[in-house]
C-alpha cells in the first residue's frame, strides 16, 4: 500500500480542528461584543420595532415551520401578522392584465370579510395586491427581503411607506441589507409560515410564487390558484398547480370559506 505523506495522524487532524473551532468562537464572540455590532443593534431598534423568537409577540405560527427567522424587524402593526386572518398572494413579476382584471373581482369581498392580504412588495402581483387593498380600506402585510430602509424595487418607495404605517412591513434582514438573490427564497418562506391560505394568481412553469406555493404545502396551509387560457404563459404554473390538487378560485366565496370555520 501507498501511503499519503500528506495525510495528517488523526490526532493532528482532531487537534487542528478544536483549535479551529476555537478561532471561531473567539471570532464569534469578539464580534459579537464589538462596538461596532451594538451600533448596528442601536441603529435598527431606533429605526424599526424587533421581535425575537423567544418573544411572547412573535407569530406562534412561525415557531410551527422550518427554519424560523431569529428576530423579525418591523414598522406598523404587528398584530395584523394573525395567522386566522392572512391570505398570501403573490403571482408573476410581469403580471398581464388579467391578473389585474382577477384581483380587482376577488379583493373587495375579501376585504370586506375582514382577510388580511400579504403579500412580498414585489413588482407586479405583489406590489398590486397591496395597493389594491389599501385603495379598498383594507389591511395587508408586506415581507421584505432587504433591509427595512432599503426600497425595491425602487418605485415602491411610496407605497412602502404607506405600508409601514398603515399595514405592515416586515423583515428578517437588518438595516442596509440589499436585495441579493438569495434573500427572495429565504423571504418566501415567511409568507408561506405566516398565512393561512396562499392564492397564485399568475405564474410561469418556473417561478418564485410556485416557490412560495410549494413551501405553503410544506407548511400544512391551503393553497388556492386562480385558472388561465391553457396556452398562456403566466397561467401555466397555475393550471400546475390545480392538476395536482389546489383548489380553484373562480370567486371570492372560494376564498372567503377557507377562513370560516365555524
């Protein structure tokens, strides 16, 4: 047999791997008591409310999935993040106008019943979705996935600042934490826990609210989805999703009835 002059003895390897531990502890809690980390912490509380996971107003919902954010930071009303009252809706980012012809049909009685709309403050569905509702006097949420100063797309800047003092604006993300890639994935998760009930309005085969719809399913909530033309792009991911068992929503008593259960 051949050996490997760079094999390393298993003690050696035992060793380096506690001495490297320690260097990451070390480097943990050096960070962790640096003064420039309790500016950052002073800065966020001074801007935003914080919740964290072991407090008695974070979203019991939210204990019950994978992966719970640590703290949650917002502006605005945190009790509209009830689970018996959310519906999450997202849809395509380049929504046609059939996605506006759909929401302008269900949203008012859904509203008027007292649902809480939620939604992630995205281009197109998302963004509409919360205008919509609060041009009906109505409630909604919005998950963010930068930081609560941060605005994207950057024409939301209006609306989410009505939100923050109207609704809700939410995030897992401190101050100044851009809008990277990976942020969306990790944001649609708290909108599939927060819910009760997500309806996909508009989606491509291959999208974000087939995500979020997926990640629902994961998380024991209903899932609705509005139907489309068969030969339309932005229906397809909808029609998916009604092959393999979403309820229909062909009116907003659809909707309505998921969250009577009396």
């Amino acid at each position: 047999m051949i050996k490997n002059e760079l094999q390393l003895p298993t003690e050696k390897i035992i060793d380096n791997l506690l001495t490297c531990s320690l260097k990451k502890r070390e480097l943990f809690w050096r960070n962790f008591t640096s003064p420039i980390l309790q500016k950052r912490l002073a800065q966020n509380l001074y801007y935003s409310k914080v919740v964290t996971i072991i407090d008695k107003k974070y979203p019991p919902q939210l204990l019950e999935t994978f992966a719970p954010p640590v703290a949650l930071f917002y502006q605005g009303k945190l009790s509209l993040s009830n689970y018996a009252t959310s519906l999450a809706i997202v849809g395509a980012r380049e929504n046609s106008p059939y996605a506006v012809t759909v929401l302008k049909r269900l949203l008012p009685e859904v509203i008027s019943s007292g649902i809480v709309t939620l939604s992630g403050l995205a281009q197109g569905v998302d963004s509409l979705v919360h205008k919509l509702t609060m041009d009906y006097q109505g409630r909604t949420v919005a998950v963010i996935g930068t930081g609560l100063d941060v605005v994207y797309p950057q024409n939301n800047a209006i609306l989410q600042d009505k939100i923050s003092t109207s609704g809700l604006l939410l995030t897992e993300y401190g101050l100044g934490q851009p809008p990277r890639r990976y942020h969306f994935p990790e944001r649609n998760r708290i909108i599939a826990g927060l819910c009760r009930s997500t309806l996909v309005v508009e989606a491509r085969q291959h999208s974000g609210s087939l995500i979020t719809a997926n990640l629902a399913l994961q998380e024991n909530r209903n899932v609705l989805a509005v139907p489309g033309a068969i030969n339309a792009p932005l229906s397809a991911g909808t029609n998916a999703l009604l092959a393999a068992g979403a309820k229909p929503v062909l009116n907003a008593s659809h909707i309505i009835e998921e969250f009577d259960y009396t």
